[in-house]
C-alpha cells in the first residue's frame, strides 16, 4: 500500500462521557468521502465512540488497540486467522467500538475478557452496533458491509468497503 494512497482525516466524534473529542482515523484516498460522511452521521446523533487514535499509538498492535476499546481504520496486518492482507492494510475497513462490538468466532468464543457482556445479540448499550441499525443502515448505503452480518464469525466491530 503506498502511503500516497493513505488519507489522515481528523474528526469530532462524541465520547462515552456525553462530550465532544478530537479523534484521528487514516484510511484509503478512495473511501475518505465514506468514512466522513458516515462519522458526521454518527455526530449528528450523537452516536458514542470511545477512543478514536491512530494504531501507531499501540505500535501498530491490533490486539492493544482492541483492548483499549479504540476505533481505528488502517492497520497493515493479516485478517484475523489468515495469512491474507486485511481490508484494513490498504485502509479500506474501520472497526468501532471493538469492545462494544467484539469479533466472536463461530464456536462462540472471544479474545477480549472486556467483551463479555457484549458477545450476544442484540445488546442494547451505548456504543454496540446491532443487526438493522441506523449505524449499519449509514454505511451501507454508501456500498459498505457489516462483519455482524457474516455467516459464523461475527466481526461486529468490521465495517469495509467492498467486503471482507
């Protein structure tokens, strides 16, 4: 993924505590328009995020961002379970919320202790992203997919363009 291909967007989200925050997200050139017009959605209804920081702040580590609950778009790794580049190394997926919206295996199981409470559909927290929802509803109609829709594993958290 060359870096010229990469976009910084910086955006005001609302946190967890009810007040606005100043968070960063990179993503691929080509889905910048997407990414900003669905994050003003969620500001406009004053959707909670709960951090949003660059993965370079948890050297590029998915399970430390994971673990501090932060929504993140470009990371280059594999997808989850695969030697595969993930839509996320060329900046074309998003996770929110990851503890809100853990990724759950087909047997059930979980990586993340701090999403319990969260593995079984659906919840109704702040912050969780559920089948049908307004969140999902925001971005498909821009032409993304829901990891909460696979068949088996359920990435709740998986938002990309295109799929995968």
């Amino acid at each position: 993924m060359p870096v010229r291909d990469l976009r910084l967007i910086t955006m005001t989200y609302w946190g967890f505590d009810d007040r606005p925050h100043i968070g960063e997200m990179v993503v691929h050139e080509d889905v910048a328009n997407d990414v900003v017009t669905v994050f003003r959605r969620l500001y406009g209804w004053r959707w909670p995020i709960y951090r949003m920081e660059l993965v370079d702040v948890y050297k590029g580590d998915d399970f430390d961002s994971i673990e501090a609950d932060n929504t993140s778009a470009f990371n280059c790794r594999p997808a989850t379970g695969s030697s595969s580049w993930s839509k996320h190394a060329y900046g074309r997926a998003i996770d929110i919320n990851p503890r809100e919206n853990p990724y759950v295996s087909a047997d059930g199981s979980f990586a993340h202790r701090n999403a319990r409470r969260f593995v079984k559909r659906p919840v109704n927290a702040p912050g969780v992203v559920n089948p049908g929802d307004r969140v999902v509803k925001a971005f498909a109609r821009l032409g993304w997919e829901w990891g909460g829709s696979w068949s088996g594993t359920k990435d709740y958290q998986h938002f990309s363009k295109g799929g995968g």
